[in-house]
C-alpha cells in the first residue's frame, strides 16, 4: 500500500513544482532567464532517447482490422521489452505502435537499438509477411527536461522523435550527432550521413552494423 501511494504521489510533486514554475515565468516582469534555470536545475537530466516505430503498420491495420493491430502492438512490446530490460532502459510510455524508452548510457541505446532488430528478424522467421514485424528505430542523447515518470522534453528528445517515427524505414536506426559522438570509432559498427537533419539536432546518421 506504501509503495501504490508513493507511486502516485511522487510524479504529482514533480508536475506541481514544474505548474507553479511556469506560472511565475507568466507574471507581468517576471526574470525568465533565471526561472528557466531553476526549472533545467530541477528537470534537466541527460539521457539517451530512443524513439521506435512499426514500418507499414497502420496500412496493415486499416486492411486488417483492430484485432490484427492489438496482436502486432502485444507482441512488439513482449518481444522488445526484453531487450530494453538486458540494456538498463526505461520505458516511459507506449503510444500505438511506437515507444519512447531512456537510457542513462549512449552506448547501452545504441547496443539495445541492434539488439531488438536482431530479435525482431528471428521473430520473423516463420511469419508471412502481414504478421512480421519491421522495426524503425531513432536514438538522440543530450540534456532534457525529464518530469518524474510523466514524459520528457527537449531538442534531442524532438530529434529522435522525428527521426525513428517519421524518417527511419523498416531495420533502418538512424542517430542523430549527439549520439553519434559515442559510436565513432568503434568496432562492428559505423555511421552513414543522411541528407535530412531533423530540428534540433546538427545532424544525422543510419547506424551501419552487423546484421
């Protein structure tokens, strides 16, 4: 009972600090700049974001129905919830047929990011082709505005965002330059830079690795 109330409680302190921040920040005369401060004093945590998507699910959803996209969304999640765990990631939440999941070290997103598209192609072996699942993958890393278990905030939170939801194709990961510093130069992997720099970031990358 303890730790049900202290789950509950503890998010709504972080959320309440946060509201009586920004309502400052709104008063007539108010220092922005010094309450910006307090707020990445507070908030600001450097992480590594990971972004994922599903290729071609919604297409598959809409011709195959709510049942269909249920199955693929519970069997996504119970496969790649492994690997997030082997990796020290933390979800911190699932929308659909994507999920955003932290890492405290670049490196562990990155190994994490091959390590699900390695289990997503085993667990296509005996699939036909409706029920594969294809994974696009996006990872970001720098300072962010982390609200308790609520949801995070920041450029590089944007960045992956954009790049594994929107940019990726099917077993593709692409970075963007913040992470990538961590991957240069070392073995089994490489980067190759793409034309498209999402906001926020300098620029991006596909991670080429062993498959």
């Amino acid at each position: 009972m303890f730790i049900q109330n202290f789950q509950r409680l503890y998010p709504s302190g972080y959320l309440d600090r946060l509201m009586k921040l920004l309502d400052q920040r709104l008063e007539p005369g108010a220092d922005k700049n010094c309450i910006d401060r307090r707020i990445w004093d507070l908030f600001g945590e450097e992480w590594a974001i990971m972004f994922t998507d599903l290729s071609g699910f919604s297409r598959l959803a809409a011709e195959f129905g709510i049942i269909h996209f249920l199955q693929t969304i519970y069997e996504s999640q119970r496969l790649f919830s492994r690997c997030i765990d082997d990796y020290d990631g933390v979800t911190i939440k699932m929308e659909g047929d994507s999920m955003l999941v932290l890492f405290r070290q670049p490196l562990k997103a990155v190994e994490c990011a091959i390590d699900m598209q390695r289990a997503a192609k085993e667990y296509n072996r005996d699939k036909i082709e409706v029920e594969q699942i294809l994974l696009c993958v996006g990872l970001g890393y720098g300072k962010i505005l982390s609200i308790g278990e609520q949801d995070v905030f920041g450029a590089e939170v944007n960045a992956a965002s954009k790049l594994g939801e929107d940019t990726a194709k099917a077993w593709e990961i692409l970075v963007t330059e913040s992470l990538a510093e961590y991957i240069r130069g070392r073995e089994n992997v490489a980067l190759q830079k793409i034309d498209f720099i999402p906001p926020g970031a300098k620029a991006a990358y596909q991670l080429i690795y062993e498959r």
